[in-house]
C-alpha cells in the first residue's frame, strides 16, 4: 500500500472512531501531520517498531489507537503469510489493567508480553511497582522492556509529558522509547463535546 492510500485508511478509521463516540473530527494540520507519520511508519522500512502518543486528555490519542487496531483487523493482513488462519491483529489493553495481570492472571500477563502488535493505552494510570509473593516488580516496565528487547510493535498513550516518562519509568525506559518509537506529541485541547449541564462542565 502506499504512503498516501495508507494515510487515506487511517483517517477514514479515525472519524469512524471519533464519530461513534459521540464527537466531532476535528481536522487540524497537526493530526494530519501525526496520520501522514503513522502511515509512512507501516508503509516504509524504518528502524521503529512502535508509536508514542503524548498529550493532554481528550485530544483524540485513544481513538487514534482505537482506530488503528480496527483498520489493521479489517484489512485482514495475512501473518507470516498464512492466508488461511492467522491475521495481523494489535490487542489494546489500559496500563492498568496489565499491571493487574501479575497477580491476577500471570498466564494472561505472558499472553500480553508476547502478542505480536499490543497497544498500552494511559500508561501512567498504573502504578510502577508491585510486591508480589514478596517480591518487588515493575508489571509494565517489565513488559516494554521485554518487548523491546523482541522489537514487537507497541504503542502507547499516556497524559505524561516525555520528562514524567523519564522521572516515572527511568532514563532506561525513557531512552528504549525514543529508539523504538515514533513519538507524536499531541498539543490541541480536548474535542469531547460538553453535554448540557454536565456536572463535570466548566
């Protein structure tokens, strides 16, 4: 596929995403530069096998994932060419809940760390470690470390700015994203339309 008919699927999946939620596609020159980034990431070779998405909330990172994941199932993309079976797939779990799996489900959690494209959505909602069975571990870190080490694709959302990804996860974390991911930042405010009299309204 080419640069432009790629970048062409991700914004038709984006306002489908976007739309279904109740909101309006906001077009900027900014989204469109971030689409045109992304498309040029699957469609030409790169060192990057993964996508950072960094912003204030509200400004379309999730559904950009969202869409993502539900462009790559429809397009159904043969894996390792088995055109009978297996298709290329992102899972798109919260930070949360994968740092939950180490204690809940460990079986799941070896599932997350090895599936071939995973999307973390609001990492920064977790918190960095856990004690289990008296032992101290890191769930996410762990499991980006791991998958780094791999080059399995990830991508990311997160409300950080990259200095609290550094002051959060580490200059070693910090460092393996700017080497493996294209890092969009995202500037525009929130495009969630306020409902009358919403409580939460300001």
């Amino acid at each position: 596929m080419s640069v432009d008919n790629a970048a062409l699927y991700i914004e038709a999946a984006l306002r489908v995403e976007v739309e279904k939620r109740g909101n309006t596609f906001d077009d900027s020159d900014e989204l469109q530069g971030h689409i045109a980034k992304i498309a040029r990431l699957f469609t030409e070779p790169t060192t990057k096998f993964g996508i950072l998405l960094c912003g204030g909330v509200g400004n379309g990172k999730s559904s950009m994932m969202y869409a993502l994941q539900n462009l790559i199932r429809g397009l159904v993309i043969p894996l390792n060419g088995n055109t009978t079976f297996d298709t290329w797939g992102m899972r798109v779990e919260s930070a949360k809940f994968i740092y939950n799996q180490v204690k809940v489900d460990s079986q799941e959690y070896r599932q997350i760390q090895n599936t071939n494209m995973l999307g973390i959505d609001d990492l920064g909602e977790e918190e960095t470690t856990l004690i289990n069975y008296g032992n101290r571990v890191t769930p996410v870190i762990d499991l980006i470390s791991y998958r780094y080490c791999r080059m399995l694709f990830t991508m990311v959302t997160t409300n950080l700015t990259p200095a609290q990804i550094r002051a959060t996860y580490g200059d070693r974390i910090a460092d393996r994203f700017n080497e493996m991911m294209l890092i969009l930042p995202y500037k525009n405010p929130s495009f969630r339309t306020p409902q009358p009299n919403a409580c939460l309204n300001q």
